[in-house]
C-alpha cells in the first residue's frame, strides 16, 4: 500500500493539485445532461418519446463529435480546442434549456441537443492525455502511467455517480433546469480553467519523433526534459499522419460493448424495480454499482506489473461475463443490489485496460483522438443498447434487457482473445534506455 500511496502521490505532483479539481468538475456536465436532458423534456414537453429522441440526439452528438475534437486538440493543442468547445456547450446546453422551458418543437429541441452533444469538450480523454504526456515527458515507467489512467478512471467513475444523484436531486427540490444550468456553468468555469492551466502547453512528448514532411524537412531539435509542468515540447512543421493499429480497432469495439453493457443493466435495473414497485431505487442501484467501480479502478494500481495489460483485459471479460450471469436470476431488491455492487468490481478494470492499451499502441500525434474515440464509444454503445434492450424489458421483462448484457460481455472475452495487442508504434519515443518501462504482452 505504500508503493500505491507513493504513486498516486507522484500523479498528484505532476500537473499539480488543481489540475483533477478542475478536470472533474470540468467533465461532471458530461454525466448531467444525458439524464438532466431527459428529465427536463419529459416535464415540459409531457412526452417521453420526446424525450427520448433529445437524449438520442445529444448521445449521437457526443459520439460523432468527441474523436474530432480529439483529433483538434492534437493538431492545435488543447488549450483553444477546449476554450472554444466548453463555451460552445455551455452556450449550447443553455438554448437546450430556455428552448425546453419553451415547449419548443421537437426537431428543433432535437437539433440543439445534437449541437450540445457534439460540443462536449471532452475533458476526461484529454486530461488522461495531458498527464501522459507529462509522466512521459519525465521518462515515467509504464507502472506510473498505468497508475495516472487508474486515477483518471476513478474521477469518470464518481462523476457518473454524482452527476445524475445532482440531477436528481435538483429535479425532487426545485426543477431539473436548475440542474442543466448548473451544468453550463460548470462548462463554462471550469472547462476555462482546464484549458488555461499550465498544463494545457505540454504537447505528447513523442510528437517531436514523428516523420516531418515537406522540402527541406529535418528532424525536430531535441529540447530538455525538465519538470516545469507548462515547459513546450517542439512541434515538426508538418506531421504525416499515422496509421493505425488494427488491435486499436477492436479496443474502440470492446468499448462500445462495455457502453451496451452499461445500457443493459440500466434498462434491467429501471424495470426490475419498476416491477417491484420501487422505481425510486433505479438510481441508487445504478449508483451502487458506479461507486463499487470506483473503488475497483483505484485498486488497479495495486496489481503487479507483471501482468500485462492483454492479461488485464482477457481477465476482466471473464469476471465481466462472470459477474453479469447472476443479473439473469435476480427477483429481489436485495439480491439486485448485490448482483450489480458486485458486477461493478469489473467494470473499471476492463475500461482502464482499454485506455492502457490504447496509450502504449497508437501513435503519440493521435492520442487525444483515441482517448476520445474511445469515450465517444461507451456513450454511443449505451445509448444503441438503452434503446433495443429498454424495448426487450418492457416487451419480455427485466432478464431479457439483462441478457443483452451478458451478451455484450461474451462478445468482449472474444475481441480479447482474438486481438494482438503488442508492439509499440514507430513513431513513438518512448523512456530512453535505462529508464524502467514495462510491456504490453
């Protein structure tokens, strides 16, 4: 426990103590306005078909929009990207709201949703890119790394957490446009302070090892690698494009299928508790679920770097498949409660996994693009399996939307066996030699 404790200390050092209150309170709108959205058409509109089609429409925004502001962010840098993006949504989810309270239309509600979403500013995928490019930067071993994306998994955990219990919350007290104004604020706040810190000027260390091209066309001066978190890394005049690696593929796949799998279990979980006549209990199992995650994906720092992340993953669809079976037989509250605590145990791992993978597999000069990618992938793998399994629930019941997850799980363990996930890219510096470095095996 000291060697973690160490860790999360040296995490800690390298943006500073500021850096993850801002990146979290930064990405909290992100786990409010998918379920402020609903909540909030639903009551002015009285339709939840209405309703439905704004939370479709602003998951379909996220999903297009994340990799292409990722992709921005790796071009320009991250500090105009998220300024211009985190006072875009705010202004966005802000229309959202006045045009709701309205009783706008629903294509035009339909519309600013879709804006909103796709303007989401990202913050979680690019603050996991910013920290690796600082632990990078300091010749980390992959053991520090692996332990900043335990971190950074942990904060997306509580904030999905949080983030509906606030919407809730606001929506029992007062109503839930309090909610997704808090949400604009908090955009447009802390997605500045995120963006203007010190951080925000320190570009992939790799990105100076990528192949310029153009007449005339030499390698990139090397600089110093100090600590000073805001130091600028040099940047080639211009970057051919990398290609991508296959396994990256089945990883962006695998992650879809968590986002089915987290779909399934909140549409099992909303009509089991409906049918037991506790629907006010949906959101504190979902949340009792997220919380266990939580803790799973800080104690990912605890296991031993020889097991490499391949093995993390293939074992983490097992426990996946394992611990989602049981949702099959649950009839009680209780046992729902103790199903899904427990199924939270793998959530985390699996997805922390996936953003190792992908950090030592792409290239340096597409990082911010994946982590997004990746992200855009659990929402727009939710939002598909929010839709087909909430009709199977209603049409067969609870174990129908259920076997969607186990499903979804059976597919995972099968991208997990059937992909190599090896190899560093090319243009990728990675520490020099002498410096510890673990290996993706």
């Amino acid at each position: 426990m000291t060697a973690a404790t160490a860790a999360f200390r040296r995490v800690l050092a390298l943006g500073g103590p500021l850096l993850p209150v801002v990146s979290f309170l930064g990405r909290l709108p992100t786990a409010m306005c998918q379920f402020g959205s609903l909540l909030l058409v639903a009551e002015t509109s009285g339709s939840l078909a209405t309703a439905g089609l704004v939370g479709g429409a602003l998951a379909a925004g996220q999903t297009a929009g994340g990799p292409l502001l990722g992709r921005l962010a790796d071009r320009h840098g991250q500090r105009p990207v998220v300024l211009a993006a985190c006072w875009f949504d705010a202004l966005a989810v802000t229309a959202l709201v006045l045009a709701a309270l309205a009783r706008t239309g629903a294509l035009p509600l339909a519309l600013i949703a879709l804006l909103a979403g796709a303007g989401v500013p990202q913050i979680g995928p690019l603050a996991r890119t910013r920290l690796v490019a600082l632990a990078r930067r300091d010749r980390a071993d992959d053991r520090l790394v692996d332990t900043v994306l335990s971190c950074e998994g942990t904060l997306d955990e509580v904030s999905f957490v949080l983030g509906p219990a606030l919407v809730g919350l606001s929506a029992t007290v007062a109503h839930p446009a309090v909610a997704l104004a808090l949400a604009a604020l908090l955009l447009a706040v802390c997605g500045s302070a995120f963006a203007l810190h010190p951080t925000a000027a320190v570009l992939p260390p790799t990105a100076k090892a990528l192949r310029p091209t153009g007449a005339g066309a030499g390698p990139a001066p090397a600089r110093p690698c100090g600590r000073r978190p805001g130091a600028r890394l040099a940047r080639p005049a211009r970057l051919a494009r990398a290609r991508m690696p296959r396994a990256v593929h089945a990883m962006r796949a695998s992650m879809a299928l968590q986002g089915a799998l987290f779909g399934a279990c909140q549409s099992g979980i909303t009509a089991l508790t409906a049918d037991l006549h506790r629907p006010a209990q949906a959101g504190l199992v979902y949340a009792a679920m997220g919380v266990m995650s939580a803790v799973a994906g800080l104690a990912m720092a605890l296991v031993p770097a020889r097991i490499g992340l391949p093995v993390r993953w293939r074992a983490a669809a097992v426990a996946l498949i394992a611990l989602s079976v049981p949702l099959l037989f649950v009839r009680s509250l209780g046992a729902l409660y103790l199903a899904v605590v427990v199924l939270g145990v793998a959530f985390a791992p699996h997805l922390i996994t996936l953003f190792g993978l992908t950090e030592r597999l792409v290239p340096a000069g597409r990082l911010a693009e994946s982590m997004a990618f990746l992200t855009s992938a659990i929402v727009g793998g939710q939002a598909l399996s929010l839709a087909v399994s909430g009709r199977l629930a209603e049409a067969h019941g609870p174990s129908a939307a259920f076997a969607v997850a186990v499903g979804a799980a059976v597919l995972i363990l099968g991208l997990a066996l059937t992909t190599r996930a090896t190899g560093r890219p090319a243009a990728a510096v990675r520490p020099a030699a002498g410096a510890p470095a673990g290996s993706a095996r």
